[in-house]
C-alpha cells in the first residue's frame, strides 16, 4: 500500500478499534439498573448504638465497593417508610406489624440477620414475688399485678415498639391496657421492673439504678434484626444487601458484637 493512503487507513482502523471499544462501555452504562448502588436504609437505634452497622459498614465497603446510606429511626417509623416506598430497605425489630407488611406483600426478602436477648430487670429485693418464676409470661403477669396493686412500679415500653409488642404478646394483651385504674403510687423509690434487650443493657445500661436481672436467657425473651425490601421501590442494591447481610464476611461482624448480638441459630 502507498505510504501516502496508509496513514488514512491506519487513522480510520483505529478510531474504529476506539470506538469499538468505547461501545461496551457506554451501553453498560445505559443499561446499568438505576440506583444499583448504595440504597437508603432505615436502620432501627438499637443496631447503630451497639456498633454492629458500623462493624458492616466496614466489611461492606472492603467486599462491595459501596456502602449503604444508612439513617436511623424507630421500627415503627421503618415499617411505615417500607410500606410507602420511602427507603430502599430497612433493618428493624422483630415486630407484628413486620409479618402483617409481609403477608400484604408490601415488603419482600425479609431475612432474619442476628438477635439479642431481651433481661426483665427490676430492683435488688424480689417485691414483685417472681425468685421462683421461670416462665416470662407468668413473671411479667405477676410485675403488672403488683404493679396495679401498687407494690411496686413498672416502667412502659415506648408505644409502637418492638419492646412493647413483646411485653403485650407474653402477657396477652394485659401490657398494652397499661395499670388499672386503682393503681398507686408505691411507697419508697425502688428502680421500676422494666424490659431490655441485652444489646442496650450492655451499651447504655441505667445510670444511678441498682437493677437486678430477674429473668434471661429464654427463648420467649428474644427480639430478631431482621431486613427487608420495600415493594414499591425495588431497589437492586437493597436485594443484593439482603444476600450480603446472610454472608460469612457480614456473619462475622454479628458474632464479634457477642454477647450484645448472636447469630441466628439454624
């Protein structure tokens, strides 16, 4: 070939190689799922307080590439985002409302992450009459009648909490109506009976209060970290963070926070 025609053909072949090679690039990037990357996920106190998102964030960031956003709020406020397609995602507190969204199918891929125990606490001296009591529902039945009969206090899970659903379903509905209308004020300053997950006992326990753990380590005393995704956002970067949540890099991080959160047991 004439070296004058050769230089046209040379510079016509490589923009075409360039192109070429360019096509993939830019059809990727057309073709990429919108938003696959770092979805907003509500994140209930409880799991940012005890340092187990920051434990993920870390492993995320390393295994992913990405993190995600990550805001916290109460359970109940999660589940509600969830239903309305506000957040992408969301990791909350076993919770009744929780099954109720997932049988509508207003959330989907709820898996099961972590737990903690939940300890009924309450004051050094056995006022409520429960030393011998083995059972949650029949122990926390008991607090609430002294607590009616004035005998001694009880201190209310915040209303619409994971905490509060799980009082109410141990004593069938009796926590939820709250103290009779006869109740008193007990006499001297003894700490109220109360409920907490061992997650915040061991992070932020009581200050100033000399509590007793009166009851733990049973099966009925257990509230999950569950996640799942919202129906109407569909988010592609909130699916694969469902899957990553369950793998053994992000499992690691749930048995490192022991005893505060275990793993769920199969």
């Amino acid at each position: 070939m004439p070296l004058l025609a050769r230089r046209p053909f040379l510079q016509l072949s490589l923009g075409s190689t360039l192109c070429a090679a360019a096509l993939p690039q830019a059809w990727a990037r057309e073709h990429l799922p919108a938003r696959a990357e770092s979805p907003a996920v509500g994140v209930d106190p409880l799991l940012v307080a005890s340092g187990l998102t920051a434990r993920w964030q870390a492993s995320m960031k390393q295994d992913l590439g990405w993190t995600a956003r990550w805001t916290a709020m109460d359970t109940d406020v999660i589940l509600t985002q969830l239903e309305q397609g506000q957040i992408d995602a969301g990791l909350f507190l076993s919770h009744p409302r929780a099954d109720a969204l997932d049988k509508q199918g207003l959330i989907y891929n709820r898996k099961t992450i972590a737990q903690t125990d939940v300890l009924l606490l309450g004051p050094q001296e056995d006022l409520a009459g429960i030393r011998s009591e083995t059972d949650p529902g029949r122990a926390l039945t008991q607090v609430l009648a002294a607590a009616s009969a004035g005998a001694v206090r009880w201190q209310q899970p915040p209303a619409g909490s994971s905490l509060a659903a799980l009082a109410d379903q141990l004593t069938q509905g009796l926590a939820s109506k709250g103290l009779t209308a006869t109740s008193k004020i007990p006499a001297g300053h003894a700490p109220a009976y109360r409920l907490m997950s061992r997650a915040q006992w061991l992070k932020t326990p009581p200050r100033d209060e000399k509590l007793k753990v009166w009851l733990a380590d049973k099966p009925a005393l257990t509230l999950q970290a569950q996640i799942a995704c919202s129906f109407r956002s569909r988010h592609a970067g909130a699916k694969l963070l469902v899957s990553w949540l369950q793998w053994p890099l992000a499992q690691s991080a749930v048995k490192a926070s022991r005893p505060a959160w275990q793993p769920v047991k199969e």
